[in-house]
C-alpha cells in the first residue's frame, strides 16, 4: 500500500507516537502581498467580506524590511486618505496581517468644526493631531478603563455610525516600519482611533460593541421630504 499523504490529518502528524504540529504557514508573504497590491482597488474593504471577521496574523520580520510591506503601508494611507479616514487596518484592504496606520490631521480637525463642533466639545472627546503612524504586531494595554461614548463610523462601514464606548486612556506597545519597538501612552480620540483598529486584527467591528439605538445612516436627513 501505498503512504498516502493525503490520509494525514490536516494540522499535524503521528510520528513514533508522537504527535507533531506543522508550523502555520502563511499565505500574506512579500509575493502574495504584491499580487494582491497589483489587482487590488483604492476601495476599503466592505462588512461582508470575510477577511474582515479573520484573526489578523503576526508579521514576520522579514517582511516588514521587504519592499511589498512599505507598498502595502502605502495603499493602506491611500485607501484611508481618499475616504478621509483617520485610521486602517491592512484586514481592509484584503490584507491578514497585525499592521494598521492612523493620522489625525488639521483638516480633519477643521472638517470636525464645520459640522458644528464646539471646542468645548473637541476637548471632551480629546481630540488632538497625529502625525501618520504605523503599528506593527501591536498589544494593547488599558491604563483608565473608564468608559467614554463618543460616535465613530469605519471606512469598511460606509455611511454609517454609532456611538461606541472605549476606554479612556491605553498604551500601546508595537514595532515601526523599521521593525525597532516602540511604545505609546495616549487617551482620548487618539486612543478610540488606536482601540477601533485593534478591534480590526482581531476580526472584530464597531457594529459588535456599539450601542446599538444610536447606529445611524450620516444623511438620514437627506430622506426626509421637503
Ligand atoms: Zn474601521
């Protein structure tokens, strides 16, 4: 009789009695990061797909220092600036891996006072600039659990939003684009930005954790007849 590989178990085999696991391996390899970044649009993924509901994978070392990674952080910035986003997890534009980027940028500061928000207000909600980031393999830390509710929408939810709570003050704790760690301590809207994009590596949306009454559609008020 023949072996047969095809009889072994999926994830692991029986070798002298003992049982022996394969090592996971990846698909999201510098080769596969550039197919995708070839065939791939400037579209942010959409709740549905299900690579948005997958557990993000660790990256290797290695191909945080490949060319396809600074491609893939750069279509990542692209897809979240062209929908004017302030932050992006790769898992929305197709790619599984531990890695998001995030900026708070004077315009979106301004676009926020052009709907009528108070200064009083941006302070309640913490509001302050980054400079653009990116995080791999992060962890997370709460340092003030308390709670703040605040409205928040996701680029891979278009045209919704609801208001979600977060706690108040994290570290986070990742390596950069050169692989070298780092760590940081923040709270308000930065650490709701930081908190929504960790939810994306791990599958997870704001629609899961939201309270629920307050999910809108943006221009609900577009429908009302005049
Ligand atoms: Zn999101």
């Amino acid at each position: 009789m023949a072996f047969s590989p095809v009889k072994l178990p999926k994830f692991g085999f029986l070798y002298n009695g003992l049982y022996i696991t394969c090592r996971h391996v990846s698909k999201w390899i510098p080769s596969s990061l550039r197919t995708l970044l070839n065939i791939d649009s400037l579209q942010a993924r959409q709740v549905g797909d299900p690579i948005l509901r997958e557990q993000a994978e660790i990256v290797d070392i290695s191909t945080v220092h490949s060319p396809e990674f600074k491609q893939m952080v750069e279509r990542m910035f692209k897809v979240m600036r062209k929908a004017k986003g302030q932050g992006i997890a790769a898992p929305q534009i197709g790619v599984g891996l531990q890695v998001f980027a995030m900026e708070y940028t004077g315009q979106h500061m301004k676009e926020l006072k052009d709907q009528g928000c108070s200064d009083k207000e941006m302070k309640r909600m913490g509001i302050a600039l980054v400079p653009p980031r990116v995080f791999v393999n992060p962890e997370i830390r709460i340092i003030d659990s308390t709670l703040l509710a605040f409205r928040e929408g996701c680029l891979s939810i278009e045209g919704y939003s609801a208001l979600v709570p977060r706690a108040k003050e994290i570290e986070i704790t990742a390596l950069d684009m050169e692989a070298h760690p780092i760590t940081w301590r923040t709270m308000g809207w930065p650490a709701r930005i930081i908190q929504h994009e960790m939810d994306h590596l791990k599958g997870n949306l704001y629609i899961d954790t939201m309270m629920y009454k307050s999910f809108m559609k943006n221009d609900w008020g577009n429908y009302i007849k005049k």
